[in-house]
C-alpha cells in the first residue's frame, strides 16, 4: 500500500493501443468505456438544466425564449433518463463488478456486451445530433399529437436515437440476467449473491420486458409523423391516450431500471461499513423481484387526469401503494441493518445517509401522487417534478455516486481523498434539497411545470431552487476533479480498502484480465463480518 | 450436447395438424359466429402455437426455466393487454348526472378543426 | 419582489377543503415516518461509530416478526389513505346535478369560454358565487389541461373528445387559470383567470353585451346546415326526431343501447355512420369541417332543450334562459 | 433454477491471467468453447437461455402494436371488417402454409444437426431459406397491389366505404404488423444463410450446432408471430359482413 506502483498485469495495462479498448471484450473495460460516454451525458444534461434553472430565476422569461426554454427542458430530460439515469448502475457499476461479484470471467457473452456499448453510443450520436439540429421541444415524455402533428423541432432524430439505446438496455439487461444464471461460480447459490446482483437480476427483467415497448411506441409515433400512419391521430378516431398508456407500461418501469440497482448498491455499502449482514437478507432480494414485477403493474397513476375511466384510476391507485411497500420494507431493513453494527463513516457511506434522507422524501411524496384525489391538484406541477428528482437524483445518483466511491478503488486501483469525497456528498446533499424541497411547495400552490414564465409569486421559492443547484453543479464538478486527480495522483488503494466481503476483492485492484487466477469457490453468505476474525464492537 | 431429438413422425404429425387447423381456421371465417368469431379464431391460433413451441421449439423437452421464461412472455403480454383495458372497457360506465360524460368517456370521432370555419352567425 | 413565501394556496371552492384535508393527512403520516427513520439511522450512526474500521458488527440476520410488521402496518395505513383519496377523487369528478354549465375550447395558445346565454370570453371565465359550475371542454389541436389550483381542479383537454370539469366557488375574486399539459411554444401563456363574482353582479355582468345563446345559435345552425330537413319533430323524416332524445336512450341497429349524451350527440354530427338508430338508413353525411367544436356544443345546447313531445322538458326549464330556442323546437 | 446449477470448477488449475484464449488452458477444448466458459455445457445453456430472454423481448415487441389492435378493433368492429375485406385471403392462406412448411424444415434442419447428418443439414436449411424467400416475395406482390389501390397510409390514402378514416387505422396497423414480421423474416433469412454457409463449412457436429438451434428458435417464433396476425387481420371479423 505504500506504493503508487501498481501491482503486476492488470485489465488496464495489460493493453495500451486505443483499438485495444475500442476492441476490448472485458466486461471492466466495457464498464469504464460506459462511464465515459455516461458523464458526458450527464455534463450535458446538467448544462441543459442549468440554463432551465437560470431562465426560472425570474418570472419573465428574459434569458432564453420559449422555444429555447421548451427544448432546453426536452433535452435535460432526454439526456439524462436515457443516457444517464438508465444506464449508469447497470451499465458502468453491473458491468465491472457484476462478474467478479459471481466469481465469473466476464459475462455469458462479452462481444453482445461490447455491441451493446456501440449501439448506446450510436444512439446518443444521433440524439447529439438531434440537438445540433436545432434540439427537440415535445418534452422527454412525446405525447401525441403534439409530437407527431405540430411540434417543429428534431422529434424523429431523437426518436431514432431513443429507439436505437434501447436495444442497448435490452441487450446489458439479457447479458445480466443469463450470467447470473448461468455463469455462477461453484458454490455461489442464489442466496448467497450480494443483493446487487439480485437488484441486477431484477433491474435485468424490466429491462427484457419493458424496453421493447418503447421501441415500438417510438416506432409507431415515428410513422405517424414521417409517413402519416393514423395510430393516435383523433382526426381518425384514434386515441392520443393510447400513446401515453404504451409510453408508461415502459417508461414508468423505467423509473425502477433508475432505481433498483442503486438500492443494491446501498445494501452492498451498508453491510460493508457497518460490518455486519443486511438485515432481512431474503426480504431485501425478493423485495427487488417485487419491485419489479408490481412495476409493471402501475403505469396508469401518470394519467389520472389524462382522460382515463376514473375506475380504472381506481385499480391503478390500489396497485400504486401496493409497489410502495417493498420500497418500505428495503428503508427498514437498511435501518435495521445499522443496529449494532460497527459503523465506519467512510464516503461511500455517508452518500448512502444522502441516499436515506432523499429516497425517504421522494418515496413518501409518491403517496401524494398515487392518492387520485390528491394528484388531480398536484399532477404536472412542480410537486411532481420535485418528487421524481427525489427518486431519481436523490435515490438513484446519490446511490450511483456511492457505489462509484466504493468500487473506485476496485476499478482503477487509486484511492481518492476522502474528506474531500465527504465534503462533496454533504453539500450535494444540502444543494440538493435547496433545489427540490421548495419546488414541493411550488406545486402544492399551483405551479405547472414545464412553465417559461410564471407568475410572480412564484419567484422567491424559484430563486431558492436556482440557488441549491448552483451548489449542486459544484459539488458535481468537485467529484469529477478529485476522481481524475486520484487517478494520477491517488495513492495505491490496495485489493481490500473497506475491508469488505466479497469475490470483487478477494482479486487484486485492478482486477487482471479474467478477473481470478483460480475459478473461486464460494462456501458461505454474501456478508459473514464475523468470519473473518476480528472481534464484535 | 445433449439435446432432445424427435422422430420424424412427431415433425410430420405437428405439420399435420398445423395444416388442418389452418384449413378449421379458414373455414370457420365464412361462418358467421357473432360474437364468438373473435375467440375462436384466437383460439385457434394459441393452440397452433402451442403446438409449435411444444414441439418444434422443443420446449415440451426443455428445462422449467424455459418453460417460465415462455410462460412470463405471454403473462406480461396479458398485464399490457388486460391493463390497458380496464380503462378502456370501463370509460363508458362513468357518465356524471346531467347528460355530460364525466371525466372518462369514450372517444368520438371528430376533427381537430384545423381552422375553425366560421359558422357564427 | 414579494413581501414573503407562501406556503399554501388559497382555498376558493367546496373541494378544496376536502383536498386539502387529506394532504394535510398524508403529511402527517409521511412526516412521521420520515422522521421515525431519520431518527434511528442518525441515532444508530452516532451510537455504533466505530473510527477504526477494524471491529465488526454484531451477525443479526433479521426478524420474521419485525418484516411483518412493517410490511403490514405501512400497508393499512395507505389502504386508508387510498380509501379517502379515493372518495374524494370520486367528489372530484362527479358533478352535481344542478350546474350552470359553460363550454370551453382550448386551442393552441388561448382558451375560449362560452356561456350558455350567448356571452363569450378569452382566457378569462367568469362564474357565481356558491353555485356549482361546470366546464365542459374540448381541444382543439394538441393536449392541453385546465387546471385552477384554487379550485383544486385539473382536466387534459384532449382533440376529440369532452372533458369536464366542475366547482363551486367560495369566495369571490380572481384566481389562476393555467393550461397544465405541456402543448408548445407558449404553454405557460396559455393563462389566465377565473372571476369569481357576487351572483347580483355576476348576472349584471351577464347582460352586458352579448352575444345569442347557446341553443339559439344551435337552432340557427340546425337550420343552416339542414338538419331540420331530415330530423323532423314528428319523426317521419329520414333521420329520427330528435324531441326529447336527449337523456334518454337510443337503441342502434345491431340492438346495442346507447345512452344520448353529448358524446353520443357529437359523434352523430361528426361521424354519423357509427352509431345508426335502429331502423334508419345510413344516408347522413358527416359534418365534419362543416362546424367547429362550439358551433357542435351549441346543437348539443340546442337539442338538449326540445322538449319531448306533448310535455315540455324539465330539463329546459331549468337552465338559465333558454327561451327562444325552447320555442323553436316545439314549432 | 435450483442453487448452484453452474458448471464445475476447473479442476485442471487455473486460467493464466495473461490468457487471452483457449490457448492459455492447459489441456484440449472444443474449438467452439470460448475461454469464458468452462464446458462446452455451459456454454450452449447460456446461449439457449440468451436466445430465450431474446425472444421474450421479441414478443413484447409486437405487443405493442398488437395492444393497438386490440383496442381499435373494440372500437371499430365495422371498420375492422371492412379493412379485412381489403385483404387477399388466398395470398394470405398461401403465405400461411409457406411459412408453417418452412418452420417443418428448420425442424428437420435442426434435428440433421442433431444427428450430425451434415448435408440434410444444408439441405434442409436451404429450403427454409426457400420458403422464406417465397413468403416474402407473395407480401410483396400483396404490399404492390396496396399502393396500386392507394390503400397505404398516409397522404395519399384512399378508400371508399362509411369507415374510411378508421380503415385507415386498419391498415396502418397491418402495415405495422405485417412489416415488422417481414423485417424479422428478412433478418432471419440473412441469418440462414451465415448458418446455412457455417454448416456447409462442415462447422457443426452433434456436440456444438447451437447455432442451428438458436436460428430455429428464432424461426419457428416469426412462424408464430404470423400464426396469429393470419387470422386477426385477414379471417377474423370476415363473417361479420356475411350476415
């Protein structure tokens, strides 16, 4: 550990030539390939937000005209669930540590993996693309018949691009679920996975079964618009409703594709500081499976006041806060996990006190949105927008962002400093909830979203927001600096930093090329802390 | 590599009947059914499906994973279908007092009245 | 700049109280469960610190208990608050029967009222006092959604079909009136305000310059566009009568029965083949392009009041001032 | 799945780290064994159970559109009939015993390898390819007497009948369906020929011929895919204009 040398062959120098990455079939090498392409989007999308947040910091719009407003919006959207929420756990974080996790050397099939990074990166060039072009102003969600009839922006571009990434999920998503099956080293039964490969395994089957249905949703909107089939067009008598219940079977599962793999991430950290088993072991891996399957069952609570029967909303609350509960009973058992452990206040652990605090409001805030009497107030106001990004960007970034931490010294062999990785996650935390909580009250009085000018009551709720996210963007830009200095400058992390279990660091950081010397054997549970010797706190 | 290997016979026994049920198919289209000619020619079909995944994918001989695999395809077809339609089917029961249909009514055709021509009078 | 923050919009209609009980409710409950976990994990965090990184935590796998008991006990709890949203939902969109009714078009980027009595307005509506008003409206283009926070209500405006929405305001004044579905270029101006008034100034407004009523611009139109030719009150013509149809039901000739509301009434003007009465022969051509959304709300208007044959029309009598219109239909 | 289902340990040792390659086991394998794996068992599991999860997307695929029909034809029974009416039942029935007699053939196709018969193997895969081409040439001959009768959606449409606008509906998800499936059949004849040239090349043997197997799964699902858009676009509301 004194040395910055780092320790013999390695995936990453093994191979220096670019074609060598360009080429490259290690499922680690993938993952670092995604994580590249993954902070360009989310740079992106976050100057895309930016200019959204500046434009709201007063009523009139004075920054950036309507149609600026409306694509820069559209844009933020579309970078950052498809190109970064989607495919950030999954397909950097599950790509690296998902074999060597099973004891495997490399997933069940490593070409379809490095394909699937291509057709992601074609995808974003062509929504790249669509943004040279001029940008796409229908917001990320394509409602018919604005999109297909009347909006004059790149909606076909960006269509193509959407529906090209989504074979990328589909593929990471098939590639995930017959590895774990498949590809288990000997001894490694399915109980005694760490709970990121059953949230992987989860997140796996929303992905085969949900993203094929976008793609044939974008599909047909794109032949609607190019060539003037009537599938949603009411001059015909079709249903623009139909677009929206297609576009949510998908999408609405997507939301659990964002979260699923960074809850297993919280459940990997939690056992390993505080050095114990996660509590409930068994309910927390089938309470992903339940995650999963309900997901799929609740689509319909984003179209309560979209012109549904208000019997069927019926049906579509009751399911809502039935997927609640096993998002619940994870929050115990993470709680519970705490009690008498031995708790090491490590960055990637104090993310994850970020993930708790911000998962806890955006959870709860849904049953605001699933109660039908309630969401016809607060449907497509800011009470929505500031919910969704509790779950999406306080639930599934900050969990990102923890396993990032805790697998960063896996990944490039560096540690980076960690009272500067501590200092980062409190003032994302604390930006973070400058930026959203007042937009719960925003939506409460009545704010519509997607709003270029508003009115001017408004205005100091939206100053606040505009100055959490000034925090946030350096807080982001603080992470990025210190994770590329480490990487020149960090000293040697060692093969075991955290003292954690696991196959991922029984094998030397960087892991070499096939991951093990030897094919592992596994005898025991994901988290046995007291096997190892060291005395109970 | 082991693999399941079927006669011959079972190959021309499923083609066989594929044929037949085709020819059912066909016919039964010229019968007016009412109401039944939708759920018999989807039966039919889901039966010369059947049949073909059974046999000729060899699934009657695979592992109960493929089975559940097969199984969870056509499960979360049915959520798709069978939610969707709770709204669709349900919208015409809801009319609010007074004549006008309350918030879930069915579709009517009509423009989108590109240009409203002017009938004020 | 503004004097202060608010937190919590006004209350202005019967509806709002209901809602803004059950969010009161729901935040109380999230509240408390928020806490509940913030506590322990703050407390657990503190109390089971360990600096080294070097001791280890104590083997609990779990409890079947505790995993019962807080899988089940958060499930009532959203039962209950699923069982009150949803009766409230229930308030939401069930109007009374008694409502003064005003038609509306939204329409890329402007909304346009129209009174029954002939007065019309832009992005801005004017209502009574303490009587429960009910907006009927379509779009016209795109999506859009009215939404009047005060109100607590919200509707999509979608092409094609009728939306409603319904309240009884509580105070008067002028509250927001936002279009909350995303629809282009100039989605957030499309705005404007409701004007709550006095019923005494409200009916004064009113008889301000206006325009004719609904129904008599629906007799004009039903005269114009030759609908009298066919739809003779006496029911020998091609089309049937239309005296006191609308209500009731009509039976169609694959036997199905179908109820004649404005949806049934608007899609016989537009898309005439759909729905055949039994008996009649499919010779009515569509008047689709012929006449806008409002010139088709003000037939609906029109065919609402014609009084079934023999007895005048309850139903008539009770709207505002459907006078000149009633006698028509009789003639 | 029951627990620990994976394959055995490498009891010859370990894989070099710097081996890139079979070339860095120390004993034989199968040519086809990729290094990653440990047995040729294996390895075929997890491409049928690939192949398998493939094909559950496949059919969420076309859910999507089919969930479109589906409601239309709720709506619009009359305009479904009539669009059904537009449609060539005897090319449509044709197409049906092709394809069905092409999903024979891949059968036998696969059940060759299987038996290591090598030259029935291309024999058979070659009249799959056969029946394919044929299926798609007669879509196309139906897909030109569509534009002849301006019956393609879009601008140019046009149809005479009391349901015009929702005819259009009709054939635009037909054209949606029945394109998509003949998308699959394009791709799957492309594949039949890498499989077809592969078999030729003396590649498979009765212990590897995943890949004559995968393409037959692949196969028989488009056979099954137009199993049922036969009768629901071409048969099923046909009667209704009988009575």
């Amino acid at each position: 550990m004194t040395t910055t040398v780092l320790p013999r062959v390695n995936y990453l120098n093994v191979r220096h030539t670019l074609a060598s990455w360009l080429f490259t079939k290690d499922h680690k090498r993938i993952g670092l390939m995604y994580l590249v392409v993954v902070t360009a989007a989310f740079a992106l999308g976050g100057v895309f937000a930016a200019g959204v947040r500046i434009e709201l910091t007063t009523p009139e719009g004075d920054f950036v005209s309507a149609d600026t407003y409306n694509r820069l919006f559209t844009m933020h959207g579309v970078a950052m669930v498809f190109f970064v929420l989607i495919p950030a756990v999954p397909a950097i974080l599950g790509n690296f540590v998902l074999p060597l996790m099973i004891g495997a050397k490399d997933v069940a099939f490593p070409k379809i993996n490095l394909l699937s990074w291509y057709v992601f990166v074609i995808g974003f060039v062509f929504t790249l693309a669509a943004m040279a072009f001029g940008g796409v102003d229908t917001g990320w969600t394509f409602y018919t018949p604005y999109s297909t009839q009347f909006s004059n922006s790149s909606v076909m571009l960006t269509g193509i691009g959407i529906f090209i990434t989504g074979f990328s999920s589909i593929l990471t998503g098939l590639n995930f679920m017959v590895t774990i099956h498949r590809m288990r080293a000997p001894g490694m039964t399915w109980f005694r996975m760490p709970l990121f490969v059953w949230a992987l395994y989860a997140t796996s089957i929303v992905q085969i079964l949900g993203t094929p249905v976008i793609a044939i949703t974008v599909g047909m909107l794109a032949l609607e618009r190019a060539l003037g089939f009537g599938i949603f067009d009411p001059r015909l008598g079709g249903d623009p409703v139909l677009f929206q219940h297609l576009f949510w079977f998908y999408s609405h599962p997507a939301v659990y594709i964002m979260i699923l793999p960074p809850m297993g991430v919280i459940s990997e950290v939690i056992a390993c500081f505080s050095r114990k088993p996660v509590f409930g072991y068994s309910f927390v891996a089938f309470s992903s499976l339940a995650i999963a399957i309900f997901g799929f069952l609740v689509w319909a609570h984003h179209l309560f006041v979209a012109g549904i029967s208000p019997y069927s909303a019926m049906v579509f609350s009751f399911l809502s806060f039935a997927v609640a509960i096993p998002s619940a009973v994870k929050t115990f058992n993470w709680t519970a996990t705490l009690y008498k452990g031995a708790i090491w206040w490590q960055a990637p652990m104090i993310w994850v006190f970020g993930f708790l605090g911000l998962f806890l409001v955006g959870g709860l805030t849904g049953l605001f949105l699933a109660s039908l009497g309630l969401d016809v107030h607060l449907h497509d106001t800011y009470f929505v927008v500031a919910h969704f990004h509790y779950i999406m960007v306080g639930g599934a970034i900050m969990g990102y962002f923890s396993g990032l931490h805790y697998w960063w010294p896996k990944m490039t062999g560096k540690m980076y400093s960690n009272s500067a990785a501590t200092f980062a996650a409190v003032l994302v935390f604390v930006g973070f909830n400058l930026t959203f909580f007042p937009q719960f009250i925003l939506g409460y009085l009545g704010m519509p979203r997607r709003y270029h000018v508003y009115a001017e009551e408004f205005q100091v709720l939206n100053v606040m927001s505009t100055a959490g996210a000034s925090l946030l963007g350096v807080g982001y830009t603080l992470i990025a600096s210190y994770l590329i200095h480490s990487v020149f400058r960090g000293r040697a992390a060692g093969d075991n930093p955290w003292g954690a279990t696991g196959l991922e660091w029984e094998t030397q950081s960087p892991p070499i090329p096939e991951n093990f010397d030897e094919t592992p054997i596994v005898t025991g549970g994901a988290y046995e802390y007291t096997k190892r010797g060291a005395k109970v706190a | 590599m082991a693999g399941h290997i079927s006669p011959k016979s079972t190959y021309y026994t499923i083609f066989g009947s594929l044929m037949v049920l085709t020819a059912v198919t066909v016919s039964v289209a010229f019968v007016n059914l009412g109401a039944l000619n939708f759920p018999v020619a989807l039966s039919i079909a889901i039966l010369k499906a059947t049949l073909v995944i059974l046999f000729f994918m060899h699934v009657k001989y695979s592992s109960r994973l493929t089975k559940l695999i097969c199984g969870t395809s056509f499960f979360f077809l049915l959520v798709l279908f069978g939610l969707t339609l709770t709204d669709y089917l349900s919208r015409g029961w809801f009319a609010a007092p007074g004549g006008t249909a309350g918030a879930g009514t069915q579709v009517t055709i009509g423009p989108a009245a590109p240009e409203p021509a002017s009938v004020e009078p | 700049m503004l004097s202060g923050i608010p937190l919590f919009p006004e209350q202005a209609s019967t509806l709002a109280p209901e809602v803004d009980n059950l969010y009161f409710f729901i935040t109380a409950v999230t509240a408390f469960f928020a806490l509940l976990v913030v506590v322990f994990v703050t407390v657990f965090a503190i109390k089971y610190r360990d600096r080294t990184g070097t001791k280890v935590g104590e083997p609990i796998h779990g409890s079947i208990p505790l995993e019962i008991g807080w899988s089940l006990i958060p499930f009532l709890i959203t039962m209950v608050i699923f069982a009150w949203a949803t009766v409230v939902f229930f308030q939401i969109v069930r109007a009374p029967d008694q409502t003064l009714e005003v038609y509306s078009t939204g329409k890329r980027w402007m909304w346009r009222f129209q009174h029954i009595d002939g007065k019309s307005e832009i992005n801005e509506l004017h209502v009574p006092l303490g009587r429960p008003v009910k907006v009927v409206f379509t779009s016209e283009d795109v999506l859009h959604s009215l939404y009047v926070p005060a109100f607590r209500v919200k509707a999509d405006a979608i092409p094609g079909r009728y939306s409603s929405i319904w309240f009884t305001p509580t105070k008067t004044g002028e509250f927001h009136l936002f279009c909350a579905e995303y629809c282009g270029t100039n989605h957030s101006g499309m705005i404007g305000k409701v004007v709550v008034m006095e019923p005494n100034e409200y009916q004064a407004w009113l008889s301000g310059d206006t325009g004719l009523p609904m129904a008599a611009r629906g007799e004009q139109l039903f005269q114009q566009l030759g609908c009298v030719s066919c739809h003779l009150p006496d029911g020998a013509g091609r089309g049937p009568s239309l005296l006191g149809k609308f209500g009731g039901q009509e039976t169609l000739g694959d036997g199905t029965v179908v109820a004649v509301d404005d949806v049934y009434v608007r899609e016989s003007i537009l898309a005439p083949q759909q729905k055949l009465v039994a008996g009649y022969q499919p010779l009515m051509p569509t008047f689709q392009g012929q006449v806008n959304e409002e010139g088709v709300m003000s037939l609906i208007e029109y065919i609402k009041t014609l009084p079934s044959t023999g007895q005048p029309a309850a139903a008539a009598q009770a709207r505002t001032a459907p006078a000149p219109a009633a006698q028509g239909g009789s003639r | 799945m029951p627990n620990g289902a994976v394959a055995h340990a490498d009891p010859h040792g370990p894989a070099s780290a710097a081996g890139f390659g079979a070339g860095g086991h120390d004993h034989a394998h199968h040519p086809a064994l990729q290094h990653h794996f440990q047995t040729l068992d294996q390895q075929h599991e997890a491409s049928t159970l690939g192949m398998w999860i493939f094909l559950v997307t496949e059919v969420m695929f076309f859910g999507g559109l089919l969930m479109a029909y589906l409601l239309y034809r709720v709506w619009y029974p009359e305009a479904w009939s009539e669009g059904s009416e537009e449609l060539d039942i005897v090319l449509g029935g044709f197409n049906t015993v092709v394809l069905i007699g092409s999903s024979l053939t891949m059968a036998f196709g696969v059940r060759a390898a299987q038996t290591g018969e090598q030259k029935a193997t291309v024999r058979w895969l070659l009249l799959t390819i056969g029946l394919g081409l044929t299926f798609l040439v007669v879509k196309g001959f139906e897909y030109y007497h569509k534009w002849e009768l301006h019956h393609i959606p879009g601008p140019n449409f046009s149809f005479e009948g009391p349901h015009a606008a929702q005819v259009q509906i009709f054939l635009s998800l037909y054209f949606g369906l029945t394109g998509l499936h003949a998308l699959h059949m394009i791709i799957g004849c492309a594949i039949m020929g890498v499989i077809t040239w592969m078999a030729h090349k003396k590649r498979f043997t009765p212990e590897w011929y995943t890949p004559v197997e995968l393409a037959g799964l692949y196969w028989h699902f488009v056979d099954i895919v137009w199993i049922f858009l036969f009768p629901l676009l071409y048969l099923v509301d046909r009667a209704r204009q009988l009575s």
